[in-house]
C-alpha cells in the first residue's frame, strides 16, 4: 500500500513594520483618552472662571487673580476704607471713614447725609459711637439721642449695620471674601472702570464686587473698591508705616472712652422714694430712689435676661451747700433687666453756726453701663497685644 502526504505552501512573513505602527496607533488613542479624562476631570472641579472664559494678558484665570490679591490682603497691617454704607433704621445712606487694622481694631467716623459725625471704635469684635444729640438723631435715635450723647454707646451687630464693621474689614477677613474659594460659584469679569487717578477690573462673585487695581506688589493686584450688594461701596487703600503707626497711638488714645460706654438697648430710669423738700434734724437726710433697669430689645435675644451694670451718684445739698455723703452713695450694681433696687443715702449737713436744721434737697443720677471694669481691662490688655501684632508684621508692598 502506498501512503501519500500532502502539504501547504507557507504565507508570507508578519511585516514589523506594520505591528510598529498598530502599537503607536494604540498609544496615541490612549493619550488621547487620557487627555480628554483629564480636561474633563478640571472642568468638573475646577468650572470655568468668567462668562467668556477670556484669561488677562498674563494667561491667569480670574479665579487665579482674586487668590493672588487675597493672599495679597492677609498679611496688611491695616486698610483705609471710605465710602457709604447703609445703616439699619437711618434715612439714605452713612459716609464711611474708618482704619481697620490687621487683628480688627478700628477707628474712625461715620456720618449721616447733613449730620455731624460719630466717632466709631472697633476692638474685640465689639462696636462702639459717640456723636451729638443731632448725629444720633439721624440714625433714627431720637427718644434716647440726649442720654446717648453724654456717653460712648456700645452698639450689637444687627442694630444699625448686619455685622460687626471691624471683624468683617479687618484684611485677613477681607481676603476670605476676596478669596472665592467656592468652585461652583460663577466669576464674570467687567470692563475696567477709574478709581482716582488709575483704574480697576470689576470682579463680580455672587452679590460681591471686587475691583482690582492696575496696579499690583509680587505679581498681586490690589483691592481698589469693594462692594456688597446695595449695602455698601468702600473703597479701600494700603495705609503706609507710618500711617499705621500713627492710628495705632491714636486708638490707644482713644480706647479709655469707651470705659463708659453705654448700651442703647437698656433704659435705667429712677422714682425718689423718700425726699426732703423741708427741714431735716437734726444735721442728716436719708434718701431712697429706686432704680429699675428696661430691656428695650426683642424679649428674644440672649441679651434680654442678662444682668446690667448700673453706675449711681447721689448729690445732696443742704441750703444750697453739698453736703458729705456716706460711701454708699455713689457705685456700681448689677440689676436683671425687669427688676428693681432701692438705694439709699444718708447726707450729712455741714455746721452752720448754732444750726441743727436746714432745706435739704438730693438727686440721683444713674446710667447702664456697656462694660465692666473687668472687661474693659480685657479689652485694654487685648489692644496691647493688637498693637505689637501690628508693629511685627512686614511694611505694606509698594505698589507698581
């Protein structure tokens, strides 16, 4: 038996050249895929800055400027800020004129259109005016503007503007607004307006508007005008060294002032219980008054049920001379709003030849106070501290 084997002829050998090729094609399809990810990824987190995407002449994003101008902010000794604001209860609104330093102590003024101006204090996240009867009078504060001129008031956030003015214009705080660290909040960029002798960019984020200057410190804009919303335009400007220098010596100047400082929202009133309008023998008067403490605030507020520091002075003359007073008639006591203390005082009539008797005739004066003596200790030690704070960080930038 024969056997027979058959066979094929062999193909043609695999060109390399084609499996070079097959493999960049691949490779190149990949970093495609992975670029396209990518971008896509930066879009999601990152969202795009401005309404027409445009960069400035630097190739930096809006977003990208407002954090250079932030950091910019946060190391500033102090800022300078005029403008109007508006004020809670008042008719149009208040110029601005105030000096906020770096850790939010503040002076300076506000004033009411065709109304003298209130000297404002800012320190430890508390607010404090002083101003005539007329100045408080334009605030809407005509039934207390008489007791409310004869001393400092200590005013709350929410009373005639939303927040405290000092703790919310102090730089680092200023740089968190300025800042716009949320990503999904839109960034559009207007066309650039004058402010003084130069101009700035209009950056708006949500109700805020910030307008970077033209000019600029370590490749930073600086903040020219801030606003919020229709509640205040300021501009703002970069006190020198030694302007800081001098607002530091004129708050420390200013703060014993607010020693007595009132609070707008207490009214302290008196009755004379027990008076002489004819004669006491034989050469002393004991007068009672009492004294009893009104919240005139929301019966809501934290501040409704706590205890106010109440100042009392008698004077007591005896045919028309002052008389010597016991210790007890003047000082400081605690009242709980709602409630009332009486008072007393023994007076004393001075020898007047063989006298024993004489017209006696005694008044009262009280007034709420704001602060005790113990905390405005506290807020004289923390002004210290402010002051070397202030002096240890670095010379404003100069501008170019």
């Amino acid at each position: 038996m024969t056997e027979s084997v058959s066979s094929l002829a062999p193909g043609p050998a695999p060109d390399p050249d084609a499996r070079r090729r097959s493999r960049r094609r691949t490779l190149l399809l990949a970093l495609l895929l992975l670029l396209a990810i990518t971008a896509l990824l930066l879009w999601i987190f990152i969202g795009p800055d401005g309404d027409d995407g445009a960069d400035d002449a630097r190739g930096s994003s809006p977003r990208a400027e407002l954090t250079r101008a932030a950091g910019l902010l946060r190391e500033l000794p102090a800022l300078h800020y005029t403008g109007t604001m508006k004020i809670t209860g008042a008719q149009g609104d208040a110029r601005v004129d105030l000096i906020v330093s770096n850790p939010a102590d503040a002076l300076g003024t506000l004033a009411m259109p065709s109304s003298p101006a209130l000297d404002y204090t800012g320190i430890g996240g508390r607010s404090f005016l002083r101003g005539e009867t007329e100045a408080w009078r334009a605030l809407g504060m005509a039934e207390k503007s008489k007791v409310l001129a004869e001393h400092p008031s200590m005013v709350q956030p929410g009373m005639f503007f939303s927040q405290d003015l000092a703790t919310t214009l102090a730089p680092p705080a200023l740089a968190k607004t300025v800042r716009a660290k949320d990503p999904d909040e839109k960034i559009t960029v207007g066309a650039p307006v004058t402010v003084g002798d130069h101009t700035c960019t209009p950056f708006h984020v949500g109700d805020t508007t910030i307008c970077l200057s033209d000019r600029q410190a370590d490749g930073a804009r600086f903040v020219d005008r801030i606003s919020f919303g229709d509640t205040a335009v300021l501009d703002v400007k970069v006190p020198s060294r030694s302007e800081v220098e001098r607002f530091s010596a004129d708050f420390r100047a200013a703060l014993p002032e607010i020693r007595d400082a009132v609070d707008p929202r207490i009214d302290v009133t008196t009755q004379i219980l027990r008076d002489y309008k004819g004669e006491c023998a034989p050469t002393a008067c004991v007068f009672t008054a009492r004294v009893t403490v009104t919240y005139l605030g929301s019966t809501s507020e934290p501040d409704a049920s706590k205890a106010v520091p109440v100042t009392y002075s008698w004077a007591v003359d005896r045919d028309g001379t002052l008389v010597e007073l016991d210790p007890e008639c003047s000082g400081t006591l605690v009242i709980q709003p709602g409630k009332s203390k009486d008072l007393s005082c023994t007076a004393t009539g001075p020898s007047v030849g063989e006298a024993t008797r004489g017209q006696y005739r005694g008044e009262i004066h009280t007034s709420d106070r704001a602060l005790t003596e113990e905390a405005y200790q506290r807020l004289v030690r923390l002004a210290a501290d402010n002051s070397e704070k202030i002096a240890a960080l670095p010379d404003p930038p100069t501008s170019r």
